[in-house]
C-alpha cells in the first residue's frame, strides 16, 4: 500500500530531515538519503508493477494525481537511478562546499519527479518541472563550473516557458488543464502550436539539437555522482513530454504516402536524426570522458526522438525500450567514471591510462555499459536498437536510416575511446601507488546496474510486457511476444534474446577450452612491447590516448563549431538586448523609467480600453 | 607366437607424450616458416629474388611478418653493428619460442669485410644462438633458399635446438654480451 | 656563369675585408674554404650567417696527428648565392677546446656532440656537448683519431672466430701504407675538381 | 535445442574448414597470377596449428581474455549462419541484424584486447578498423534495408528463399548499383586491399595484431576465417540468392571470395580517410539512389 502522496510527503521530509543530519554528520546523511530513494523505488517498482498505487490525495492541497502505464515506467526508472546514484553520496558529499544542501536538493527534485509523471494536470506538471529544474540548479554548479548552471537553467527555462505557453493555448482551446483530455481534443493550428511548444520543451530538456548546447556542459561539469542522474533520469523528462506532444496531440499535416508518415512527425524525425549524428561526431572527438558521454546521450536522446516520431507500435515499443537501456548504460558508465573520478581526480583521457589493473570491477562495468550502449548482443542496447530498426527498415525510411546506422556504428567508436584511453594501456606512473578499487559501497549499485544491463538484453520479456500496456494505454498495437518462448517478433523478423546470449556463452566457453587446453603462455609487461626494437622506458610514451580518431577527425572538425558559434552569437544579442533594457529602465532618472512602463503599459492596454 | 589376449597398452609417461606432441608441432613449424627480417646488411637484397617469382619462398610456406612475437626465424642479413646487435638481442628476446635463427653472409660468421671496424661484431653466435649460417658475400639466391631447407631438416632431426642453448647457457650469452657491449638495454635522451 | 663568379668574389671580399685569413682556397665556383686563426673563427660565423650563410651544412673535424692538430671544419650555405663555405681553423690536439656556436647556428648542437664522440673536441658552452649521441657506451679513445687502432679494439672486445692454420689467407700489413700514400696522391690531383 | 546447438558449432567449424581451405586454394591462385608456384592449398591450416603450438606471450588478463571474447563471439555469430535453406541451425532466428551487431563482439574483444596489449600500434591499427567499419557499414545497411523493405523478411534463408522463388532473380541482378554497392562493401568488410589500411603491415606493423604470437594470434585467425566466412556467406545469402544445396553454396561461396580476392590483389593501399571519403561518396550516392528507386518506385530489374 503506497500512494503517491505519502512517498513525495515522505521525500520531502527527509531531504529536510537529511538537510539536518548531514549538517551533524555528511556520513548519516547520505545513508539515510540512500534509505529514502531505496524505499520509494522499491514501493514504487512494486506498487506500480502491480498496479495497486493509491492516487488519492488527502494532505496536499490541490494536488490531483493519475496512475497511468506511462508515467510509473518513467518514475520507475527514474527512481532506479536515483536510488543507485545516492550509494555514492557518502563518497562524494564531503567533496563539496554545500554538502547538506546536496542531500537536500537531491531528494527534492526526486519529489518533484515523481509528481512530474504521476500528475494529471498541466498546470503541476510545469510546477513539478520547475520544481526539477531550480533543485538541479543548485546542484550543477557544486561540481566544476558555475556557468555550466547557466546554461542548463537558460535551455531549461526555454523549455518551462515554452511548455507554459503550450498549456495555455491549449487551455484556450480546451478549456481544461487535463492532460488526457486536453491534448486529445485540440484541433486546428492551436494543435500545431501546442505541439511544436511542447517539442521544444521536450527537446531542450532531452538535448536533441538543435537544443542540445547545454548537454555536455552540464554533464561534463556536475557534480560526478550528479551526472548519471542527470543522464540516466533527469532528460527522461524530456521524452515524457515529447511522449506527449507526438504521440497525443495530432496536428494537422499533410501525409506523405510514400512512406506513410505526417509530414510533422517526419520534420522532427529528421531533427532526431541530424541529433544523432552530431552527437555521434561531437562525441568521437571529445577528449573529456564525461562530456563524451553526454554527446552519447544526445545521440540516444535523436533515437527516442526518433522512436516516437515514427507513429508505429514496434518503433514506439523500442522508445520505451531504449528509454530503459540507455538510461541503464548510461548510469552504468557515468558511475563508472565517477569512480574512476574519485580516484584520480580527473575525467580527461589524455591524462589517464592503465585504470584497469587497479580497478577491474570498475572496468567490467564500464565495459557492461558501453556494450549496451553500442547496442551489441547480449545487453538492453540491441534490443532496443533492434525494434527501431524494424520500423525504420520496415517504413523504409532511408535518410533516417542513414543517421540510425551512423549513429549504431559511430557508437562503437566513441565508447570504445574511454575504454582504451583510460582503462587499458600502460599503467601511468602516478596512479601506481595511489590508485586503487573503489570502495564497496559504491560497488554495490555498479554490479546491481551491471547485472540489470544484461537482464534487459538476455530476458527482455518481462519489461517488454510492460511496454505492451503502455502502449495499448497510448492507443497502439502491443508489440508481440510469445512468453514461454521468450522471443520478440518485430516486422519482419523474430529475435530470440535468451538463445543468442546462451549462444554466446557456448561460444566463449569453446574459445576457453581451447585457449586452456593449449600451451601457458609466458607473462610479460606492457612495458615489453614491440617497439620496432627500440628501447622505450616511460609508460606516457607507449600510451596511446590523445587525438583517438585525428584522420576521422580532420574530416569535419571545420565544421564543429557552427551551432556553438550560433548560440554565442545569439547570447551577445541577447545581452545587447539586455544593456538596452537596463540603460532605459535603470538609469539614474527614475522619470523615464516610469515613462517608459507607462509607454508600455499603454501599448499593451491599446485596444482594451 | 604372439599372444592374442589383449594386453593392457603401455601407459606412456608425461615426457613421452610431450615429445609425441612436440614431433606433431615440429611438422607445422618447418612447413610454416615466417621470417622477421632484420635487413640491415647488403644481403638482403638477396631476398626479393628469393621471395618473388624467380625463387618464391611462399611455396615452402615461409613468409615475411611484421613483429617478432608473429616471427619463427630471426633473419639476420649482413653486417651488425653493435647498435644494432643491441636491438637483434632485444628483437629475439621477444620472439615466442620456438624460434630460430639465420645468418646470411659473412659477417655474422666472421666479420667478413668489417673484421676490423670498431662498430661492427665479428661472430654473431657468441651472443645469440645461430641456428643456420648461409656463407658468402653475399650469398647468392640457391645458397640462401638452400639455407632455409637445411633449417627445415634441422628442425626435422631435432638439431635446430638454438632457443634452448639460449635459455640453458643465458649467463654465457649475457657475459658475452655484456663484454661487448656494456649494457644491452640502454636508457638516454633518446630512449627515455 | 657570372654570377657565381661574382659570389666567390663577394665572398673573397667579405672575409679579407674583416678578417685576417691565413690561406684561402677558392675549390671551384661553388665551394671556398678558408683557414682561419682560432680565435677569429665565432667572428666570421656571425659575418658570414649575417650576410646570407644561414645554414650550417657540417660541423666536423680532421685529425693531423704529425702536427699534432686538430682541424675544426664549420661548413656552411648561402641559398640565395650558392657558395657552400669551409672555415677551417687548426686546433691544439692534446686538449682540443672550441667555443660553441650553437648562439649562432642553434643547430650546431648536435653536430658538436658528434665531434666531440668521435674525435674529443671540447665544446664548452654547449650545455650537453658530452652526453652520447651515437656511439651508445663508448669506452675507449676517441675512434676517428688517427692513432686509434679499430682492429686492435675489435680484436679486443669482439671475439674472433677460431680457424685452422690452413685456411687463413694473411693479407699483407705492409701494404697498407703504400696504399694510403696512393690514396692521398690521387686526392691531391682531383683538387679542384678536374683531374689533371 | 542441445541438437540445434550442435548442428550450429558443426556448421561454425566447417565454416572454419571451408574457409582456410578456401583461402588456402586463393593463395595458390594469386600465386599463379604473379607467376610463382605458391604454396600448399592446406598451407593455412599448417599456419594456424603451428601458431597454436607455439609458447606464446602474454599482457595480462584483459590481452586473454579479449581473444577469448572474440573468438566466442565469432563462433556464436557462424553457429546462426545458415549454410543451404534447410541446413541453419536455429530456423527463424538467422536475423541479418544478429550477424552484423554479434560480429561486433568478437571485434570489440579483439580491439580490447589489442588496446590491453599496451602497444600503439595496436591502438592505431583498432582506430584504424572501426574507422573503416564506420565507413563501409552504412553504404552496406542501406542495401540491406531496401532488400529487408523489398522482401519483408530479415531472415537470411527467407531472403535467399524469396530470390529463389522469384525464378533465382538475385539481387545481385535485380538490384545492380545495390550489388556493386554490396562487393565494395564486402571488400572493406574482408580487410582486403585497397581497404585494409588497419592491417598494414609495413606501415603500422600488422596494426591490432602486433603484440599477438603463438596461441593468440592462432586463435585470432581462426576467428579471423570464421569472420571471412560468415561475411561472405552474408553476401552469397543476401545478394546471390542463398543456396538450395550444400554444391551450388560452395560454388558460390568460392566465386566470391575468388573474385573478391582477384580484385584486391591489382590494388594497392588507400589512406585512412580516403578510404572514409571513398565510402560516403560514391558507394553511399548510388545505395541511396539504388534504395529510391527501389523502395519508393518499386523498380527492380527481373529477369
């Protein structure tokens, strides 16, 4: 017995109660921070996995709340991550300047989560949102830089703004602040209206271009156990909102026969696309391994845009799948190097090497992740990548196509750099004698991830039956799973999961027979490479890690900088914009600033009066 | 007569299995031999002849490789220098055994021309074990294709035994070595 | 040609102008060399670098063990007059010192380092003139001194391959000066480039 | 399913057989192109049996296991291939996607363990092939894309049963600029030249291979043969219209590899991003247009 009101009451009063505690003791504040987060994941996993939440709202005033299919498989996972993330924090909380207010701030915007998705009106909804986005705030900037925050609240509050002038057309045309009912019943250009704000807000909160500026500043720059919150969870609400947007509201567009699709959805398809790529790109040529991984997010964040966009019950089965996978993998591998963080003090590649032989359980779950990621048998990635395949082939929907292999292919690329540039090769002098395996408690969620990326590529099914209700909930086909059988049948073809995963273990297990059958080999250092028989004594000399790609990299970095450059100049013009608002209104005579709100207010009143 | 009641086979011990194995294993080596050329000398441009269509090596199965650790034979043609004796012993430390090696022309066998320059080394087997010599200067393309098939029959009778000389009489190597050339492995400005 | 006449001229100018040349010897239109006294050696470099010879080809030395000198050979390049330079200066050959030049030709650096491996001229100045360059743990004299034995050192440190009597061929020590002073006869008729 | 999986390693292993014996008939032939006498047509076998009786080398765990990892994800990979329509082990699960997304294992362990190796040369030749495979694969997933769209299956014996009940209609005819888009993209997928830039041994010392001897590298080429078999099985499957018995698989099977081997051996080597820029040219122009025409006009040449 859960409702959803007790859990939001519950986390705010322990951020509150942790805000406390942690100032007594950092250590007992983030236990308790774990015991909170794991408690209402377990609640909620279970309650809503059941379908037995309780909706009723007897405390709060004003609150109403929805249980729908949707919304608890986004709590649900939005929850997980958060519950993982909090192991870190009695590692990382002492690191930072407002160590109770990190406690704080994280539990609180679990809270607003939560009444993101489980709400039913707009109008909480864009409460919850903002509740999110100003908690986030004050934590991104605890890490590296300060106007890394900047730029995640302007993007955010584009998209907050964006959603607030989204509801309120709809609410002119409506008349109504309900989700279901509102976006269903619009009509005419206010549809099209409703749906492009929407998008925007969807798409600056997922960071799929052409709003994805903020994405690898933030998550490069937060706080190291922030970002895979940030990655995994938190611009999940951004395909929540897209969610809604295309799949709910139909605005009026032409059809394109040829390939069965609104034009609409097929614009921003194609923006989906183009995200992918560019992600893919930015993300080959990153030397910072969190920010790497931020432009990989911005790639999966093209596919779920991608996914949705495509109106078709196996593509949509494939969001909902990726949604999961990606935010698996991308914990995963955020935590990964948040623990390798802690123990070097850096994320940059080009100064790392050899982290492996100190930490190899650090390494398996890096490589765990970057397998799903890539999207390669036997992890959560392919099956996702898989669904999406089948509609895009099946829809034969070429240029998509061509960013969605890029993107898959591309994939390999920039995960494979972080393994070799900071786990494998030489072990670099100064991490020799400080270095070691991270510590148990933050092993523990790492494994537990690790063992969940591979459950969601080996034995789908279970999930996948989940995804069916939210899809008849959301009006499609379910997709078709035969469960006995645990196969997955997609458009034109049926995968087995469990058989290539066993398949595959037959394989190693032979390829371990014969390597154990054959002769020992004989141990030697990596120092004792083939050098072309020279003499090297110095491990940064051998070590490969900086420029990775340089011939692939030469080939486009001219064309690296346009969309920053875009956004630069944008922000000078909106500064200029700025300097002429304070030099009318702030100057020393408070005369013509009273005339200029009078002037305005003039205008605004024109043809009222 | 013999008798026909089944007698229980002889048990073979560990060290003759080994050398049943190790009979197997010597078939595929002599029939696949891959060479990492150490080209410094004249001698080897002996070796185009005997690689391409005139003589073409490949047919006995022999081939060039890139690395040592890939490499069977260690093909040492022509002079060596000391600087470069240090790093034909470094190469062939780091060959996978077994592995063997050949010396083409004279000056591993004497010094040939070189005999007394300061810079090269007269007999390349006081500091790597030399499993075949092919003399001349420089040896023409019979004599050296001939070379690598007395290599083969060596490997055959079980003679090509250098790799184990090497690992039994390490310190005798390692003296000569070190007579010669102070140090083998040298760490300065340019080998940091 | 004219003009590369004229750029020996030029050249010819140049140095008697500023310097007290002891022998200067005009090889043909491309190549001059010029014997000068040690200490006028770094003030030529700086003249000549100035008026075009900017690149420092060769830095090596001679041994003339009979005078018991050391010659210093700076060889250097004009691309815009195409006359390639020998400064030649005769050096003490028990303690052969030179001041560096690696202020004016920074490139010299490694140069002198070789000339200093192989023939123990002291280049003091530059800060690494002693580190090994080539000869990796050289642990003998010098080895392109004249009086430095190569067959004595090599029968030393290398061994020798053990042969029958029989199979020897000795070749005749005797002849190797009448070969040498052979040697030197015809370089001294392909001076100048033309052989007389 | 114990059965299934034991017809899946058979065919693995004599994908295996098939393919060093293959390989080893190719260099008796280049051989004879070049006018030599070339070596034994089982020479292959002599090669890999005697790296396997070699005392190897070692760089610790990750070096071993990454060999391991490939040589298991390959053999999981051939065990789905299916050899003729009847003989497949797992009917209805030879997915095309599980090919090219399972190879992928095999290839991130020896690209892992290449990088373990510790030598740089290994990490250029892996940044090498992924440069490559990011080159070749998206022309080649075009193609495959309007082939899947045309027939409506994925599954490889479909495909190859769909070209056979068309009156053996191959792709290769039906979808002619997809067919050469499909060669090009099996020669970069085989490592042959001009495309194998990641190998070179002259130049980056045989690239990921160079710490590799003894078992190792022996294991590493089987996977590398079982890797040649299963892309040009792919090819025959998809583009020459499967195989109704084990005879005319064969036959095939040998044409290609031959004939892609014939045409690798007049080439020389190109430049990592000339090899990039040659992919997304000219390739990827004529599989776009080979997939318009055939996907939104429905025009397919039929015999």
């Amino acid at each position: 017995m859960a409702s959803i009101e007790i859990l939001i009451l519950i986390l705010v009063a322990s951020s509150i109660a942790s805000y406390f505690l942690t100032k007594l003791n950092s250590f007992a504040g983030s236990i308790l921070t774990i015991f909170s987060t794991m408690f209402v994941f377990v609640s909620l996993a279970y309650y809503g996995f059941n379908d037995t939440l309780i909706t009723t709202v007897n405390i709060l005033p004003g609150f109403t709340f929805e249980f729908t299919y949707l919304g608890a498989y986004f709590a649900i996972i939005v929850a997980f991550v958060y519950s993982m993330v909090s192991f870190f924090h009695p590692y990382f909380v002492d690191h930072y300047k407002y160590k109770n207010a990190y406690n704080m701030l994280f539990l609180l915007s679990l809270a607003g989560v939560l009444g993101a998705f489980f709400t039913d009106s707009f109008l909480q909804l864009f409460f919850f949102f903002e509740l999110i986005v100003w908690t986030t705030m004050f934590l991104i900037p605890l890490g590296k830089s300060k106007s890394a925050a900047v730029s995640y609240f302007g993007f955010s509050a584009a998209g907050s703004l964006s959603m607030l002038f989204g509801i309120f057309v709809m609410f002119t045309n409506v008349g109504s602040f309900n989700i279901a009912d509102g976006l269903a019943s619009l009509s005419g250009t206010k549809a099209v209206l409703v749906f492009i704000s929407f998008l925007i807000a969807g798409f600056a909160k997922l960071g799929v271009f052409p709003l994805h500026i903020w994405l690898p500043i933030a998550h490069g720059n937060a706080p190291h156990p922030f970002s895979p919150v940030l990655s995994g969870a938190l611009v999940k609400l951004g395909a929540f909102v897209a969610v809604l947007a295309l799949l709910k509201v139909s605005p009026a567009s032409a059809m394109i026969t040829a390939i069965s699709m609104p034009f609409a959805h097929y614009i921003i398809a194609i923006l989906g696309a183009v995200s992918i790529v560019f992600g893919t790109l930015m993300a080959i040529r990153e030397d910072d391994a969190k920010k790497l991984l931020a432009y990989s997010s911005m790639s999966h964040g093209g596919y779920i845009i991608v996914a949705f966009s495509l109106l078709d019950s196996v593509a949509l089965a494939g969001g909902f799948y990726h949604i999961l996978a990606h935010a698996l993998a991308s914990a995963g591998a955020f935590m990964a190097i948040a623990a390798v963080a802690r123990q070097t003090g850096t994320t940059k590649m080009s100064e790392l090497g050899g982290i492996i032989h100190k930490m190899p359980i650090t390494y398996i779950v890096y490589l765990v992740a970057i397998i799903s990621m890539a999207g390669i048998p036997p992890m959560g990635g392919f099956i996702s990548k898989w669904l999406i395949f089948q509609a895009v082939i099946d829809k034969g929907l070429i240029f998509i196509a061509i960013a969605v292999f890029f993107g898959s292919i591309g994939s390999f690329l920039y995960v494979f750099r972080p393994l070799a540039a900071l786990f494998l090769g030489q072990e670099l002098p100064q991490f020799k004698k400080t270095v070691k395996e991270a510590p148990i408690l933050m092993l523990i969620p790492m494994v537990i991830i690790t063992l969940l990326n591979m459950y969601t590529g080996i034995l789908p099914n279970g999930i996948l039956g989940f995804i069916n209700k939210i899809n008849v909930e959301l009006g499609f086909f379910p997709l078709v799973i035969n469960n006995p059988a645990l196969t997955i049948s997609g458009n034109n073809g049926t995968l087995f999961p469990a058989l290539i995963a066993g398949v595959f273990g037959f394989g190693v297990v032979v390829a371990f027979i014969i390597f154990i059958l054959l002769k020992k080999s004989r141990q030697v250092s990596l120092m004792d490479t083939y050098t072309a028989a020279n003499f090297i004594h110095s491990e940064e000399l051998l070590h490969y890690s900086v420029d990775f790609y340089a011939p692939l990299e030469r080939l486009y970095e001219k064309y690296t900088t346009k969309m920053t450059d875009f956004y630069d100049a944008l922000a000078n013009k909106v500064k200029e914009l700025g300097k002429l608002a304070k030099y009318l209104f702030m100057s020393k005579y408070v005369e013509v600033a009273v005339f200029w709100i009078v002037a305005i207010l003039a205008f605004l009143l024109w043809g009222e009066l | 007569m013999k008798s026909t009641k089944f007698t229980e086979p002889r048990k073979l011990s560990k060290e003759e299995v080994d050398r049943k194995w190790w009979e197997i294993g010597d078939f595929f080596r002599r029939n696949s031999l891959w060479m990492l050329m150490y080209c410094t000398g004249c001698c080897a441009i002996e070796l185009p002849p005997a690689m391409t269509s005139a003589y073409d090596m490949e047919r006995l199965g022999m081939g060039p490789m890139a690395t040592p650790r890939q490499a069977d034979i260690l093909l040492i043609s022509g002079y060596l220098s000391v600087k470069s004796l240090r790093r034909v012993i470094y190469t062939y430390e780091q060959m996978s055994e077994p592995k063997y090696v050949v010396g083409l022309g004279s000056c591993p066998i004497n010094g040939g021309i070189y005999h007394d320059s300061h810079a090269v080394i007269n007999q390349l087997d006081q500091y790597i074990p030399v499993d075949t010599y092919v003399a001349g200067c420089m040896p023409n393309t019979e004599s050296v294709m001939n070379g690598f098939v007395d290599l083969m029959e060596q490997i055959r009778d079980k003679t090509a035994k250098g790799w184990i000389k090497y690992k039994e009489n390490n310190e005798w190597y390692k003296k000569n070595q070190k007579a010669a050339l102070g140090e083998v492995i040298i760490h300065d400005e340019f080998h940091e | 040609m004219m003009n590369s006449m004229n750029n020996v001229e030029f050249l010819k100018g140049l140095m008697n102008q500023n310097f007290k040349i002891v022998e200067t010897d005009v090889i043909d239109q491309y190549q001059v060399s010029f014997v000068l006294k040690q200490a006028d050696v770094l003030q030529a470099l700086v003249t000549l670098r100035n008026a075009g010879w900017i690149q420092m080809s060769y830095l090596s030395a001679v041994d003339w063990p009979d005078e018991n000198k050391i010659e210093v050979v700076y060889i250097l390049m004009n691309w815009e007059r195409p006359v390639h330079i020998q400064i030649r200066t005769k050096i003490d050959r028990n303690d052969p010192v030179m001041p560096t030049i690696i202020h004016i030709y920074p490139g010299a650096k490694y140069y002198e380092r070789e000339c200093h491996e192989f023939f123990g001229v002291k280049f003091p100045g530059n800060p690494d003139y002693q580190k090994q360059l080539i000869l990796e743990m050289w642990d003998d004299m010098p080895p392109l001194r004249k009086d430095f034995d190569p067959k004595a050192y090599s029968d030393r440190k290398f061994t020798k391959r053990e042969y029958n009597e029989d199979y020897l061929v000795l070749s005749d020590q005797n002849d190797k000066k009448a070969k040498r002073e052979a040697r030197k006869e015809r370089a001294e008729s392909l001076k100048g480039g033309q052989k007389i | 399913m114990l059965l299934n999986i034991l017809v899946g390693f058979a065919i693995a292993f004599f994908g295996f057989v098939l393919q060093t014996s293959v390989a080893g008939v190719n260099r008796k032939i280049i051989a004879r192109l070049q006018k030599r006498y070339g070596p034994k047509w089982y020479q292959e076998f002599l090669d890999i049996f005697k790296l396997l009786s070699k005392r190897a080398t070692s760089h610790g765990w990750i070096f071993d296991f990454g060999v391991i990892m490939a040589l298991g994800g390959i053999i999981a990979t051939a065990m789905f291939m299916p050899l003729t329509n009847n003989i497949v082990a797992f009917a209805g699960y030879d997915n095309f996607f599980i090919f090219v997304y399972l190879i992928a294992v095999g290839m991130l362990g020896m690209a892992m363990s290449a990088s373990g190796s510790g030598n740089p040369y290994a990490s250029i030749g892996v940044m090498r092939a992924l440069t490559t495979m990011l080159a070749y694969e998206v022309p080649f997933m075009i193609i495959v894309l309007t082939i899947i769209n045309t027939t409506g299956f994925s599954s490889l014996t479909e495909i190859g049963l769909f070209q056979q009940a068309s009156g053996n209609t191959w792709f290769l005819i039906a979808l002619p600029l997809g067919g050469i888009v499909g060669i090009l993209s099996l020669m970069g997928m085989l490592g042959k030249k001009p495309f194998e830039t990641y190998i070179a041994p002259a130049e980056i010392a045989s690239g990921p291979m160079v710490e590799y001897g003894g078992k190792q590298l022996g294991m590493l080429f089987i996977m590398h043969e079982i890797t040649v078999f299963i892309e040009v099985s792919l090819f025959v499957h998809l583009f020459l219209g499967g195989a109704e018995n084990i005879f005319i698989f064969l036959a095939k099977y040998f044409a290609v590899y031959t004939f892609v081997n014939l045409i690798s051996n007049v080439n020389g080597r190109l430049k990592i991003d000339q090899v990039v820029k040659f992919y997304y040219k000219w390739p990827l122009i004529m599989a776009i247009t080979q997939a318009i025409i055939a996907i939104y006009f429905g025009w397919v040449v039929s015999i």
